[in-house]
C-alpha cells in the first residue's frame, strides 16, 4: 500500500472578515470569505477549493479513464457549479453539477460514444473526491457530448 502525503500552511491574522493565506506547494493565494457570504472577497475561499478539488479531480479521472479505453479524443472541458444552502445562518455545500464537454474526432465509431458515456458516468465514482465527499454534498452530471 503506497500513502501519499500532502501539506498545508494557512495563516490567519484574526477576525471574520480579515485575509489569510494558505501555501500548499504549488498552491499558494491569499483567502477569505466570499463576498457573497459578506466577506471581503480577496484571493479564494474553502467554497471555490472544494468546487476546485471537485472538478479537477473528476476531469483528470474521466481523461484517464478515456486514455485507457483508447478512445479517440478531440478535446475535453468542464463548467462546475457548486450550490451552498444558506438556511438560518447555517451553511450547507448542497450540490456539485459538473457539465463536462467531450467531443471525439470524427472517426469515432457508435461503440466510441457508448463507452464513452459509460466513463462519464464511470469517473464521478473513480475520483477520490467525489468518494470523500459522497453522502455529504449531492453530485449530479449535465454532459455535453459531440
């Protein structure tokens, strides 16, 4: 069994409505609260990361996935949306709605596109986010595929 470690500094000056930081390797940015939440607005915040973690996690399962299967991609995308439910001063993260875009090159034969809809379906499962956040925060897929 291989464990893989990741890590993370956050520095926070205090208050709800101050800018900290966060440095994770690679990802380094200022963060705060939303300005839809009443915040300051600068850098990211844990709404945008999660949503973020999300979508990246299930593009690069679902490519893949469609790397494996050999199927002849022309290009791939993906729009997310994350819902958060604001209920008496409770916030909720409701909903993640990932509308990937695949399209195939046009030799793509009717098996291509079957099995492609398949891994679409396929990797929201595969991806460890989506596993880690199951049961917690609804998952739901719009594709588009040409």
């Amino acid at each position: 069994m291989a464990q893989h470690y990741f890590h993370l500094k956050a520095d926070w000056p205090g208050g709800r409505n101050t800018t900290g930081s966060i440095d994770a390797g690679n990802l380094k940015t200022k963060i705060s609260i939303p300005p839809e939440m009443d915040g300051p607005g600068v850098g990211t915040n844990p709404d945008e990361m999660l949503l973020g973690a999300a979508a990246t996690c299930y593009l690069i399962t679902l490519a893949a996935m469609i790397e494996r299967r050999d199927l002849p991609l022309k290009e791939m995308s993906l729009d997310s949306e994350g819902i958060v439910d604001v209920t008496d001063g409770i916030f909720t993260y409701e909903k993640i709605i990932h509308k990937p875009y695949v399209a195939l090159k046009e030799d793509a034969e009717d098996k291509d596109y079957k099995m492609l809809n398949k891994l679409i379906e396929k990797a929201e499962s595969g991806c460890m986010i989506s596993r880690a956040i199951e049961g917690n925060v609804a998952l739901e897929l719009q594709p588009d595929i040409k």
